[in-house]
C-alpha cells in the first residue's frame, strides 16, 4: 500500500472520529439539557411545598408530629380563625362609615343685593340674631338695639381693607373693603353669616350629610324699612349629589306701595337653597344654589330671553312664596330690572370642624380714587378772527417712463404743468415686436401692438455669376502656372 493511500485513509479515519465525537456531543445536549431543567422545576416545586424545620406542613401533606393541622385548614393557636376567615368577621361588624359631628361651620353671603349699597337707609346688611320689632317700616337707629355683629352661634363678617374678614359695627356694617361707603347697588361690603356649633352626621363614603344650626340671621334691606329672619338652618345631602339647606323663616311684612302696611309674620318653613352636584371633601363642601334655569310662578319673575338668559332665575318656590309676605320678592329672582345679575346666590361653604374650617377668601375689590380736579386753562377769545393760511402741497407730476428695446436707452418723458394736445405715438420696436407704444407727455397706458415687416429697398449693383466666378479663377490659376515655367531654373546660364 502506497504512503499517498496511507495518509488518504488516515485522513478519512480521522473526520469520521471527529463526526463521531460531534454526534455525541449533539446527544448530550439534545438529551441531557431537558433533563437537567426537569429536575431543577421538581426541586422548585418540592420547596415550596414544604415548610421550615418548626412544625408546618411536611412535603407528603402528612400532620406534623406536634399534632397541628395543615396550614389550609388550621387553627392558631390563639383560637382565632385562619388568615382567609378574617375578612368575613370584619364584615360582620358596623360598616358604616358616618362620622359625627358636633362643631360644623356655615359660612353664606346668600347673594350680592343682600350687602349691596342701597338709594335709601345707608345699605342693605346681614344682622346676627333674630331681629327686634321696629313698628313700622322705617329706618333702623343705634339706640334700637337691632344690629348685632354676633348673637349666639351666629356672627356677621365683611371683607376687610386689606385681606380677610374682619367683623363690623354699627358704624363701619356699610363700608366698602376699600373703606368708602356702600351707598350704590353696584358696590358691595362683602358680608356673610357665619353660623357655628353645627350638630349632624357626614358619610364622606356615600357622600350624605345631615347637618343642623341652632341661631338666627335677620336679612335687612333699605337700612330697616323690610328685613326677614331665618331661624335653625339644616342641611341635607342626599348620595346622589342632592341637597337642600332649609330654615324657618320669620320676621315683618312691609309693602313698598303702602309704607303704613306692616305685619309680624308667622313662623314658616322655607327653603334657603337647593343643590345638585354637591362633593363631600375632608374637610366640608363649598357649593352654589340652584338658581339659573329655575322657573318660579305667581311672584313677579320676568320672561326669559336670549339677553337675560346668563342670570334668568330664581330662589326656590316656597322661600319666593315667603317674600311675598316680606315685600322683598324682587330682590330674588330675574324681575326684569337692572340689578337682576346681581340676585344669583352666593357660595355656600360648610365646615365640618371649626378648628379646621374650609377657607374661604373675600374676593378683592378694586380701590377707587376720586377723581383730579380739572386742569383746563381757561384761554380768553381773540380779539379778531384769526387768519388761517392753508398751505397746499403740491401735486407730484405724473411721469411716464417708455421701456425701450435692449439695444435703445430707455427714454423717460416728463409731462408739462398744462395740458399739451397729444403727440403722435412713439414706437420702439426690435425686429417685429414693438416693445412700448404711447403718446408722448401723456400718462395713459402703453399697449402693444404688432409692426410691419419692413420690405428691403432694391439694389441696383450688379453682382457676378458663379460661373463667372469659376473661370475667372482658372484662368488666373493659369496664367500663374505659365509664369512658374517661365521662370529660369536655379544654377541655369544664359547664352
């Protein structure tokens, strides 16, 4: 056997051992790597089936020595049940979420008319307090007694000067923040009642709410010729949002007609505000009555129209049934007067607990200032007429400026001051396109138009034939040859 098939067969030899040696190691893999994976998940599941060393559950599910039960269905030691039995005896329990309360706060400016400048008695202001008698429909004094800052529960706030709320007297109950007196409809002091002590129930869970007031507030108008009381306000909130702040309402009928009508009023339930959309907070709710889009009958409200549409409205029916008696419907629905924008109520905001109330912040008025002394000098009229000179400007002169061809300077022609008669049209033309036409000294516009071909003028000079041109030319090529032969050669002699 050669070397060459020697080493042929060595070489085959080894490629079949590595084959061989690769098949295997592909076997192992293929075979061993599943294996491997099924064992570590059987590990995985034997260890978290079983428990620690100190007596719970061994692998086979098996009761511990100590005679204890499986997890699952165990009971601790302590006689309580299992961990999943626990949520079902809190459920047994009281799962009402109301929380009691026995210091709740109202704070309500009612609306803008109700602390609102007036055109007779100073202003219209909030009194704490039920309100005493005056007689008759007139003006209240300080020595009445009537005005009360704080009665009870019951307490008056105006906007202050500079920020906050400060409490009034009989002297400053009219004052503006800005400290000028409210004598206007369109000015305002900013009061509220604020009504303490407040007894109920509050479910932020369900969002319902019973709270009651135990107080009174007199609303007075005209400086005391007509004012109502309204007495142990509650407020109800229902879980769909819903609610209603009542009161008694109380006080004297005046009569803006018959100033000597004046009658004590009997004690009636009346409604001061009805509510949709209200949200419980932590803390309390702030919410704005019912009061656009509210139809009313037989008290007086106007027709709504497009124009009065964004403050058409009014109070609830039974509480504009009561003004009726007081003579102060006007002041709480759209009547059609001027004022009636400023009938819309006013936010309510309840706290729930008066050692932390929701705030409420007065909104700033604007500080006027009276208005500067005039300064107009006082200039005495001139002895004669005064002569006015009109200076004229003069008219620029129209200039009309010629576009030239390429090859031409553009010519520019300025018009004379008088009115020339019209030139002839200067035409700049190249080849057959006319490039300006127009009459001189004129402003007029320029058209185009085409221009004649130009005919070429005749040429009287007579030019040769080419056949003529041919001859002339071979002859004189001709006769040059004739002259070379002619010529004696180099290095020749003559004889």
């Amino acid at each position: 056997m050669s070397s060459r098939t020697r080493t042929r067969q060595t070489t085959t030899g080894h490629t079949i051992g590595r084959r061989a040696a690769v098949s295997v190691v592909a076997a192992l893999l293929l075979f061993g790597g599943p294996s491997v994976a099924v064992a570590m998940a059987a590990d995985s599941v034997r260890s978290a089936s079983t428990t620690a060393d100190d007596g719970t559950v061994p692998d086979d599910g098996t009761i511990p020595d100590d005679g204890t039960t499986p997890d699952e269905g165990t009971t601790p030691d302590d006689g309580t049940t299992p961990d999943d039995d626990a949520g079902a005896d809190q459920g047994a329990g009281d799962s009402s979420t109301s929380v009691a309360l026995d210091d709740a706060v109202l704070a309500w400016g009612i609306n803008t008319e109700v602390s609102s400048g007036a055109y007779f008695g100073g202003c219209n202001f909030l009194s704490a307090g039920a309100a005493g008698n005056t007689g008759s429909s007139r003006v209240w004094t300080q020595a009445d007694g009537f005005y009360k800052a704080k009665d009870g529960n019951v307490s008056i706030r105006k906007a202050g000067a500079v920020s906050g709320w400060v409490t009034p007297t009989w002297a400053t109950k009219c004052l503006q923040p800005d400290g000028k007196t409210a004598v206007t409809t369109a000015t305002s002091t900013q009061s509220q009642v604020v009504v303490s002590g407040g007894k109920g129930t509050v479910d932020p869970t369900t969002g319902t709410a019973s709270i009651t007031w135990t107080g009174s507030f007199a609303v007075v108008f005209y400086g005391g010729l007509t004012y109502w009381t309204a007495t142990n306000p509650t407020l109800t909130v229902a879980a769909d949002g819903t609610g209603t702040l009542k009161a008694t309402g109380g006080g004297y009928g005046a009569d803006r007609v018959d100033t000597s009508k004046w009658t004590k009023l009997d004690p009636t339930p009346i409604t001061l505000a009805t509510f949709t959309g209200v949200k419980l907070t932590d803390k309390g709710l702030t919410a704005t009555p019912s009061y656009l889009g509210v139809a009313v009958t037989g008290v007086g409200q106007t027709e709504k129209t497009s124009e009065n549409a964004k403050y058409w409205g009014s109070f609830p029916q039974d509480f504009m049934n009561f003004q009726q008696l007081t003579g102060q419907s006007t002041y709480w629905l759209a009547s059609g007067g001027s004022g009636d924008a400023r009938k819309l109520p006013t936010p309510v905001t309840v706290s729930y607990d008066a050692a932390d109330q929701v705030e409420v912040t007065p909104t700033p008025t604007p500080t006027s200032s009276a208005p500067a002394a005039p300064t107009n000098k006082v200039t005495k009229r001139p002895s004669a007429a005064p002569t006015v000179t009109v200076t004229a400007t003069p008219t620029a002169t129209p200039t009309a400026t010629v576009t030239a061809a390429p090859t031409a300077a553009a010519t520019s022609v300025t018009a004379p001051q008088a009115v020339a008669p019209a030139a002839p049209p200067v035409t700049t033309a190249t080849g057959n396109d006319v490039v300006a036409q127009g009459p001189v000294g004129t402003t007029h516009a320029i058209e185009a138009v085409a221009a004649p071909v130009a005919t070429p003028a005749p040429d009287d000079a007579r030019h040769l034939t080419t056949r003529e041109v041919w001859l002339l030319g071979g002859a004189l090529w001709l006769g040059a040859g004739a002259v070379l032969v002619g010529l004696p050669r180099a290095g020749s002699r003559r004889r």
